[in-house]
C-alpha cells in the first residue's frame, strides 16, 4: 500500500473552522474542521480564537497550531474521503473540558 505525499502550500479561511488548503500538485480542498475538534489535541480548536491561529509550518508543509495540533497533508488533500473517517473516530475521543 502506498501513500501519497503532499505539501500544504498555501490556506484561506472560507468559514468559521473552514479553511481552502492548497496543495503543491495545484489542487485545493476546502476542510470543514468542525466534525473533527474533539479530544485532548484537536478540542481546544473549537475556540474559534485558538483555531484561527493556525499557519502553514515550512519544514512540515501542512497546517499546524500553537497547541500542537496538525494533520497530515495527505489527509487534508483527500479530505472528501479521510475527514468521514475522522469524523467518526472523534465521536470517540474524550471531550475536552473547559
């Protein structure tokens, strides 16, 4: 099985918690986060002050956070297949405290 290999190379905010990426093949996806902002390292992005710090890191080439959090290019540029995926598996990561 083999993995892709992309490179986030630029974003716009399209929405509250949705963003265009896009990728160095010279595609975009726009990424509805919310689905996903659950457990200890994606929650506290529900905070749209915290989630609207992101930027493009340019060792990684992808999205990151001041709290850690990021996700592989790869799945943000298959994000119509990966973010189901995700979606469901944060229905069962912890929910954050506030």
């Amino acid at each position: 099985m083999r993995h892709a290999v992309h490179a986030v190379t630029g974003f716009e905010k399209v929405a509250p918690f949705t963003l265009r990426v896009r990728f160095e093949d010279g595609t975009a996806q726009v990424v509805d986060f919310r689905p996903v902002l659950a457990g200890e390292v994606f929650g506290p992005l529900a905070d749209a002050r915290v989630f609207d710090q992101v930027r493009l890191d340019e060792e990684s080439r992808t999205l990151v956070w001041p709290n850690g959090a990021d996700f592989d290019p790869a799945t943000l540029h298959d994000w119509h297949e990966e973010g189901p995926r995700m979606a469901a598996l944060a229905k069962s990561w912890t929910p954050v405290r506030r």
